[in-house]
C-alpha cells in the first residue's frame, strides 16, 4: 500500500533573540529550521534590530521572519521549534517577554486558525508587534491573515518602535 503524500503547507516563522550574540543566534536557527526533515525554506526577511517589549531591563533584540514549507503537522512543527529553541540555550523561566537566547514562533501555519492549550496561531500578539510585521512584509507583502486582515493593512497601522532593519 502506497502512503499519501502529505501536502506542503506554508507556514510564517518569528525569530527572535536578545542574548549570547543574537544574530548569531538567528542565522544559527535559520539553518537548524531548514534542516528538519520535512521543511524546507521559502524566504527569509532581512535581521531587524528592535527595543525589548516586556523588561526594560534587557538588551534589545534582533528580530527576522521566515517562510516555510512543511509536511509537519502543526503541533509537530512546535515540538521541532522547541527543540531548536532549547539547543540553542533557551530556558523557560515562566516570565513572560523575558531576555532568551531564542525565541521561535509559529505566525501562521497555512489558512489555519488553530486555538489548542499550547498554541494558537495565527499568533495572538502580531498586530501591534513592528519587528514581525516589517520583516513578514518584506517576504509576504500580499498575505492576508486569517481573522487580521491584509499584512500590508496591519503594517500602515503599527508604528515602528524603534524599529531599524540591520545591513
């Protein structure tokens, strides 16, 4: 019996670090996300330099976004993610917009709204969030967002906060 072949589905990544040499950090996890089996990179934004969100008292961050294909189903895909967040260094302390030395989330995953105790996508949080908008609109400027509206919509309202994309 022939297995199906599971169709690829286009999912939205936010990268994000602010510890131990964060673009490093970033570019690191890029490779590791387009070494899963079963992913494969569509795009990837420019690196963004951006003022920490929660605590004042933390360095600021690098921010980028990417674009992949995948064959993972959604919650295989968050436990992947996790694990490159955790080789990576990453601790879960509990305190929420902490500094990390990798922060992995899944944006959008295809059409899909998913609502479950360890996910929701699209991401709650990316409508006011200039370091996902800018760099989602560099490699998606046309994507519409399901229950958000159009990306280019939600980035003519956000301010850019300090936003500045790095050379």
């Amino acid at each position: 019996m022939v297995n199906p072949i599971t169709p690829a589905i286009t999912a939205y990544l936010g990268l994000g670090s602010n510890l131990a040499s964060p673009v490093e950090q970033i570019k690191s996890a890029r490779f590791a996300i387009a070494a899963i089996e079963g992913v494969k990179e569509l795009a990837f934004s420019s690196l963004y330099h951006s003022l920490p969100m929660g605590p004042k008292d933390q360095p600021d961050y690098v921010n980028a976004v990417m674009a992949i294909a995948t064959e993972l189903s959604v919650l295989d895909l968050l436990h992947k993610l996790q694990a490159i967040e955790a080789a990576h260094g990453r601790t879960r302390t509990g305190e929420r917009w902490g500094a990390r030395t990798l922060d992995l989330d899944i944006l959008m995953y295809g059409d899909q709204s998913i609502d479950l105790p360890e996910l929701t996508v699209p991401h709650p949080g990316i409508v006011d969030r200039s370091f996902v908008l800018y760099p989602w609109h560099e490699i998606a400027p046309e994507l519409s967002i399901p229950g958000r509206g159009s990306l280019a919509d939600l980035l003519a309202a956000c301010p850019l906060a300090g936003l500045k994309k790095l050379d």
